[in-house]
C-alpha cells in the first residue's frame, strides 16, 4: 500500500476548501471525513490534522468564525 503524505493531503484539503468557497463552511472534521472518503483507511486523524495545521501554517487557509470555526481560504490568497 503506498504511504499517502501529508503534502497530498493538504492539497486535497485545499482544493476541496476552494471547490466550497463561497457555498458552503467546511468545518475541520467534514474535511477530515472527506480525506477518510477519498485516500481510505491510510488517512488516520492525526495525518489529516497534520494537513490542516500545514495548510494554516503555508497560510493558503485560515480559520473562520462565524457561530462556530470554519475552515477558509486566506482572504487576498485566492
């Protein structure tokens, strides 16, 4: 089985949060079950959350608030 990185991951996170932009909130969890969805059992929590973390860290998202933490892409980055 291959490994999946974190890198793929991320990217996939982040096209799935541009896909959304502007039509719906993707919390961290719908992302993570998304993730889960689409690579399989290979992408555990701690993987997923890893992408997030990297995905704020390169700064291409950021969280939103708005009634609860949303994740967005980083005004000005689009």
């Amino acid at each position: 089985m291959n490994e999946i990185s974190v890198q793929q991951v991320a990217d996939a996170m982040y096209e799935m949060v541009k896909e959304y932009h502007g039509k719906k909130n993707l919390k961290a969890m719908d992302l993570i079950k998304a993730m889960r969805e689409k690579f399989g059992e290979g992408t555990d929590d701690k993987l997923s959350k890893q992408a997030i973390r990297d995905l704020m860290e390169s700064e291409r998202c950021t969280y939103s608030y708005v009634g609860g933490s949303y994740i967005v892409l980083t005004p000005g980055k689009q």
